[in-house]
C-alpha cells in the first residue's frame, strides 16, 4: 500500500500567509512553509511529498525553487529522499539521538554514565518565572524529578512544557515515568527533536522543594543550572532546572553542532 500524501492544501495556506517571510527568497518561504507544517503535526512522518514538478504546479514557484528549498530540508533532516520510492516527510523518532543533559563520565572508563531517574510530581504550573519567558507562555506543566548516580546524591529536576506539549504528563502515573526520557516522548508524540540548547549557571539558593527533596536545610545554597531546548525553526521546546546540592560532583558541558 503506498504512503499517504502531504495535505498540499495546507502547504497552499502556509506560503499564501508567510508573512513573517515575505521579503525572503521563495525557496526559504518554502522552507518555511514545510517547516511549520511539521512542527504543527499538519503532515505526519511517512507521509509522501509530491513530485517536483507537481509542488511548482500547485505552488507560486518553479521547479528551481523547489529543489533548491527541498535540498535545504534534506539538510535539515526534515524529508529524506529516495531516487527509486520518492521524498518523505522524515520519521525523527528513528533518526535523533536521545539527548541526555545530566550525565557524567566515569574516570575509569571514559565512557558515559546515565542517571537513575524517579519522578516524583507532574502539575500545572501558572509560578513566575524565567520558564514562562523562555516558552512564551503563562501556564506550563512542570515534571519534577530526582536525578542521581551510584554512591552521590540526588540533583533535583524540574522540567517546564508548554501545555500542549506537556499535558499527556497529567494522566501519567509517577511510575510510568521513572527512567524515561521526555525528549524522547516529544519526538515520538510531536516528531519534535531538540537541535539547541542555552545554558545558565549559578550558585544560589535552592528552592524549597528542591531542599525538601534532597533532605538539605531550607535555604540551603546550591548550583541552579537552567536549560533552555529548541527545535525546528528555532521554536522554544522546553525549559529544565537542575538544582545540585553542596558538594555535588563537577559539570563539564561539550556541545556539538550539525546539520
């Protein structure tokens, strides 16, 4: 059975009302175009992108220009491209690496460690603070967790979604969570990967439940590291904060950046 097709009407309405893009090449517009179509979910992985030449029929553009916007999702990892089974919108779930942010190498091995993880509340969060600015919403749902590794203490984890993308949290069990990756679950629910990150560190006071949570005095002092993640077209993903305890191990951060 062949794949469905991309909703072209969609695409149709997207270039028609780029506006924010209005003064850039056609072939970007186009990016763009399919680009929010994605992240909408208004085209699925799998689903089959039509000929060349039947986009430059339906769309205000030639054959040039879609080439030249279909070469820059396929550098983007948005469409893979077969010469014998056609263009498909890519399937990230199977392509993006998981992204773990708190890991450490064993300076035995060399090798990474990867946490034990515990969730320990899901709610919806409507708090001030840098997680509504960085996901340009009032309300969040916020996953709080506790991260840690064989012999050191606990780091506690609070992670902010905007509410569409962090609602199917609410009805989860705690235990369903525990050791799972959110990044993870973005990509398979929202075929949204995270491609960058910002980060902000420094030492002050943890917050009470942090301190609560890992058995320290309140008002305790600490390092609070906050994470911002994007995805495609730069769109804000999510928003973590770690709080390390007093003595907690050191962090070393090394990104690497690619198509």
């Amino acid at each position: 059975m062949s794949a469905p097709v991309i909703a072209m009407d969609a695409l149709v309405k997207q270039v028609g009302d780029g506006a924010a893009t209005a003064g850039a090449p056609k072939y970007q517009r186009l990016v763009e175009a399919f680009s929010s179509c994605i992240v909408s979910g208004r085209f699925k992985p799998g689903e089959r992108v039509p000929t060349e030449t039947t986009l430059a029929e339906q769309l205000p553009v030639s054959v040039g220009t879609v080439q030249k916007a279909l070469a820059r999702l396929v550098a983007n990892g948005l469409v893979v491209r077969n010469r014998r089974t056609g263009t498909f919108i890519a399937d990230r779930r199977s392509q993006v690496e998981e992204v773990f942010v708190y890991r450490f190498k064993d300076p035995e091995t060399g090798k990474y460690k990867m946490p034990f993880v515990r969730t320990v509340a899901v709610s919806i969060d409507e708090n001030a603070g840098p997680w509504q600015d960085a996901l340009g919403v009032a309300r969040c749902v916020r996953v709080d967790r506790l991260v840690w590794f064989d012999q050191q203490p606990p780091a506690f984890s609070s992670v902010y979604f905007t509410y569409e993308h962090g609602k199917m949290y609410l009805d989860q069990p705690l235990e369903d969570l525990n050791g799972s990756s959110l990044h993870r679950m973005l990509i398979e629910r929202f075929n949204l990967p995270t491609v960058r990150m910002e980060h902000a560190i420094s030492c002050r006071t943890l917050d009470a439940g942090a301190c609560r949570e890992l058995m320290l005095p309140e008002g305790a002092m600490g390092m609070v590291w906050d994470i911002k993640d994007f995805s495609i077209q730069d769109m804000p993903l999510l928003f973590q904060r770690y709080q390390l305890p007093p003595g907690h191990m050191p962090v070393e951060i090394t990104e690497t950046y690619g198509a």
